[in-house]
C-alpha cells in the first residue's frame, strides 16, 4: 500500500510570523546634551514599522502596506514607542519600606532601611521582593536596571534567578559592608569578596545578567574591603563597579573624617582602583570641579537619582555641570527606590526638571528622555545593545499610552509638539500610561 508523503513540516513546527509593532516611536541618534542642534538628535517616526526577530530588532522604517506585508503586526494607535526605560540606580531590598518618614540619609540608613535588609538573610523573603520588585519595574516601563541586592549573597542569587526567568537584562550584586553597619549586616573577614566572586563566576554574561561589585559606600566598607573590591573588580573584565557618592552633606563630613588622607570623596574610590568604565557612581550632588574632572577622565558614571535627593533632603544635583562640554562626564537617571519613592521613569524624569529649576536651570524634555534611554545605555557601557531602536538592538520597548488618563487626553490635544508632548507625559504621566513593555521581543507587560 502507497505511503502517503509526510507533511512538509508538521503544523507544531511551524515558525511563528515574523513579528512588529506599528506606531509612532522614537529614539536617539546622539547626546542632546552635547549636541549643537539638541533637537535634532531626537529620530521620530509618526508612524513606524518595528520589526522584531530572535529578540533583537530586525528593522525599523515608515509604516507602509507593503513592509507589513506577511508580518502579525501589533498596532499602538494613539502611542509612543519608546527603547524600553534603563534605571542607573536602584535597591530593590527596600521596596517594602519605600517612604519611610522624616529623616536625612544617615539617620534613614539607621532607622529604616539597615532593619529592612536584614530580613533578606531569609532567601523566600528575598525571593518574593525579587518577584514583585522584576513585575513592578516592567509595569513602570523599566527593562533594564543597575540594582543593589544586600550584603547576603542569596539577595543576588534570587534576584538573578528571578531577572533570568522573565530575560531581562539586568545588571545586580550583592552589597559588600565590613563597618558601621548592624553586625547582622557585616560581611566576616574576607567573606563579602569570596561570595562576590562566586556570584560573577554563577552570573556575570549568563543570559541577559550581568554582575556589579557594591561596595555600599566608603562609610561601610574599610579601606582593605575598598581595595580588595577594586581587585575583584579589575580580575573580573565586563563586570560593573556601584557605589554611593557624595550624596549628603553630613555623609561628606564622615566620610572626611574616616579618609583623611584622601583629597576628596571621589579619591577614597580612586585610590582603591575603583574607578574607570563600568564604574556607576549613585548621586555625585556635591561633588567639586576637580571630582567632575576625574569621573569625565576616567569615563566613570554618575547615577542621577532626584526623586531620592528631594525625599532625603540630600540636595540639588547640577545636571549641566555634569555635561558640560569639554569634560562631560556620562550621566543616566535612577529612581534610587527605597530613598526614591517611585520606580516610574516618567515620574523620576518630572522630579529631574524640578530639581533642574532648584538649580535655576531647566531640563528640556528631549534631555530627559535621553537620559532615560539612550544616556542610561552609555552610562552603562551598553550602548550596543539597548538604549534605542535601531536593527541588532536588543527588543526592549515601552508603549506610552497618551491618552491614559482624561487628563492626559485633554492636555496632549493642547500639544503643538512632540517636545512638548514628551514633556506632558514626564509632568503628568505614571504607570497608567505604559500600555506594554517588551522584553527581548516578548511581551512581558500590558
Ligand atoms: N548611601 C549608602 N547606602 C545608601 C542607600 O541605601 N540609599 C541611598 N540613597 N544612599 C545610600
Ligand atoms: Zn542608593
């Protein structure tokens, strides 16, 4: 009896359509900042064509019948695509006890945020944060964060595990404290290195994850932990160095005090090799011309975070001092959550034009934005991958819904501009407004 021939693929087998996402978007060609035309770095398509392939972008383009020809296109009418939003600096342990009341770093640090952690020595506890803090960054349009675990090394261990299962690219590490700190909180003698180093053997470059050795600051490190920290470091090429600076008066004082040797706050992190590329310094508020100078030369990075510093107090952080020039220095936007009380780009961006005002200065919109793509993809050396749409880019979006709210409706129709409709969204817009965020292609949100 004849055999019939066997199907040319059986139908589980068949690929999936090519897929793209249609609507308006936009993304960065270059650094507004420095940019004689800043308004000119901004790319726009009123409506574009994204075309998604293995998790990366295949191609973007005008909208046309043609193009789409073949694809499952998902349409955002009455949307902007955005590179998917990249927070420079933020603590995931203290989500349980963001808005703490009526404290300065130092005091905030003892009384509220010192008992938080410790409750991550219990590895579900730590799981679970890890759980809801990985969907609440997706809910807010973040696909990529530089995170602080706490000195225990299953706070990073879940916190990976967690970043691994959803393939978001996500940079983390566990705290490193030897002193001034809760001795529940201290690493013993030596330890806090060792397990660094079996986190990066266990984490740094497998999927999307990607390790930072965090050193808390220099208050709670001795100058041998500093040193040993910028060993690890330096072994270990690829990986991030994270770290608090010059954030508040008080700490500068102590932090004087403890290094009397060095010249300036920066120096104690100089001194013990911890600066350079990949280095993502958190805050920088006070920092001095001649601190400004050595960031731009060793091409370390400042985590601008002024949800955190209006909450804690902390000061006024010079966004154009940072950029000046001829020694820019690279610059990205952190929530710092638990000190910053949100994990909303759109909202930590409308905190950044306040604070720019406290500075008789005023962040554009198109800056901004930047900041939140872009800028935080080259503070974080990663530039090639995510950051902006582009073809070979990491699919990492966000779908801004500008007619989120009867509000926001109301006052995008009184727009004349997409400055000014990126500026509507950062003044008034939250996590009503992310209709979706996508993950390597994926839709993870929305
Ligand atoms: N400096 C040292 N630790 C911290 C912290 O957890 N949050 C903030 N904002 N500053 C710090
Ligand atoms: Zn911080």
């Amino acid at each position: 009896m004849a055999t019939r021939n066997p199907p040319a693929q059986a139908p589980q087998q068949q690929a999936r359509p090519a897929r793209a996402l249609r609507g308006a978007a936009i993304s960065f060609r270059a650094d507004p900042f420095l940019a004689e035309d800043p308004a000119a770095t901004l790319r726009h398509w009123p409506d574009a064509l994204i075309r998604l392939e293995g998790g990366r972008i295949a191609s973007i383009g005008d909208y046309s019948a043609e193009a789409a020809a073949g694809l499952a296109v998902t349409h955002y009418p009455d949307a902007l695509i955005c590179p998917g939003f990249i927070d420079t600096h933020v603590h995931y342990p203290q989500l349980p006890m963001v808005g703490a009341y009526g404290e300065g770093l130092l005091e905030w640090l003892e009384r509220y945020t010192f008992p938080a952690e410790m409750a991550f020595a219990d590895a579900a506890h730590a799981a679970r944060v890890a759980r809801v803090f990985l969907r609440a960054l997706l809910a807010a349009g973040t696909t990529t964060a530089a995170v602080y675990g706490t000195v225990h090394a299953a706070s990073a261990e879940a916190f990976f595990a967690e970043s691994a299962r959803l393939n978001t690219r996500m940079i983390a590490g566990k705290v490193l404290m030897d002193r001034n700190a809760p001795a529940a909180l201290l690493d013993p003698p030596g330890g806090g290195i060792d397990e660094s180093a079996a986190l990066i053997e266990r984490w740094h470059g497998r999927g999307r994850q990607l390790y930072a050795v965090t050193p808390r600051f220099a208050p709670t490190s001795s100058p041998a932990q500093l040193a040993a920290a910028g060993r690890l470091w330096r072994e270990h090429p690829g990986t991030y160095l994270q770290t608090h600076l010059s954030e508040s008066p008080p700490e500068l004082a102590w932090v004087r005090e403890l290094f009397p040797e060095a010249e300036d706050y920066l120096d104690v992190y100089h001194r013990a090799g911890l600066t350079g590329r990949r280095a993502v310094f958190g805050h920088g508020v006070h920092l001095s011309e001649a601190e400004f100078c050595r960031c731009h030369a060793t091409g370390s990075a400042l985590a601008h975070c002024p949800s955190s510093n209006l909450f804690l107090g902390s000061g006024a952080f010079r966004l154009p001092e940072a950029k000046r020039r001829d020694r820019p220095v690279r610059v990205g936007l952190g929530s710092d959550v638990g000190a910053g009380t949100s994990l909303s780009t759109l909202r930590t961006l409308g905190d950044a034009y306040k604070v720019s005002r406290l500075n008789g200065t005023r962040l554009s919109a198109v800056q901004a934005f930047w900041l939140a793509t872009r800028g935080g993809a080259e503070a974080l050396d990663l530039e090639d991958r995510i950051g902006s749409l582009e073809p070979g880019m990491e699919a990492d979006l966000v779908v801004l819904d500008l007619k989120a709210t009867p509000l926001l409706e109301m006052r995008m129709a009184a727009c004349g501009s997409l400055a000014e409709q990126l500026f509507a969204l950062m003044t008034l817009a939250d996590d009503r407004s992310i209709r979706a965020t996508y993950v390597a292609g994926e839709r993870l949100h929305g």
